[in-house]
C-alpha cells in the first residue's frame, strides 16, 4: 500500500508548488531595456521585491533614481542591474545617457 501512495503524494506536491507559487516580493520582476525604453514603464511591485533590468539594447544604459535612492554602473548589452525594493513609495528613474529614457518603480 505505501508504494502505491508515494507517487500520489509526490504528484500532489509538486501540483500544490506549481498552483501556488512563491510568495509576491520574494522573486525577482523585470523591466527590459529595448529600443531605448523601459518595458514596462511602470511596474508595481510589493515592498521586498528585487527588480532586475535588462539591458536588451546594442547601447550601454545607465540608471539613476530622480530621489538618488538607487544608481547603476553602465549597463552594456545582454548585462543586468538589480536593486531591492524595501520600503512602499514611487520612484521614478531614468537612464544618465539618455534623458528622454524615463521610468517609475511603484511600491506597496
């Protein structure tokens, strides 16, 4: 009989992992770099989260937070940044090298 229901409960667990996933703010969200923009322009987040930027551009980026809270390195393509989010606000951002590139981090 218990060779029979450790597949079961080995199914079963692994369909609870998948139908419910980690919790908000413990992974990592993303924002792209393409085409000298930020997709998604604005991404909403719950506080503890760690956004990833993607630098899917041939150019270097670099970004800066208007309220100085957070600051990359260049960004040169196929690279990442990421910073933790840990305290619930709107910050807006844009790249040092490219003005008109602007973007905002919302978080709850």
């Amino acid at each position: 009989m218990k060779q029979k229901t450790a597949p079961l409960i080995l199914a079963l667990a692994l369909f609870a992992g998948l139908a419910f996933p980690a919790r908000a703010g413990t992974g990592p969200s993303q924002v792209r770099i393409e085409n000298f923009s930020f997709h998604p322009e604005t991404l909403e987040v719950p506080a503890g989260t760690t956004v990833v930027w993607v630098n899917d551009d041939e150019e270097i980026h670099a970004l800066f937070a208007l309220d100085q809270s957070f600051r990359s390195p260049g960004i040169d393509s196929k690279e990442t940044f990421e910073h933790r989010f840990t305290t619930p606000g709107t910050y807006e951002y844009r790249c040092s090298l490219h003005p008109q590139m602007k973007g905002t981090i919302v978080v709850r």
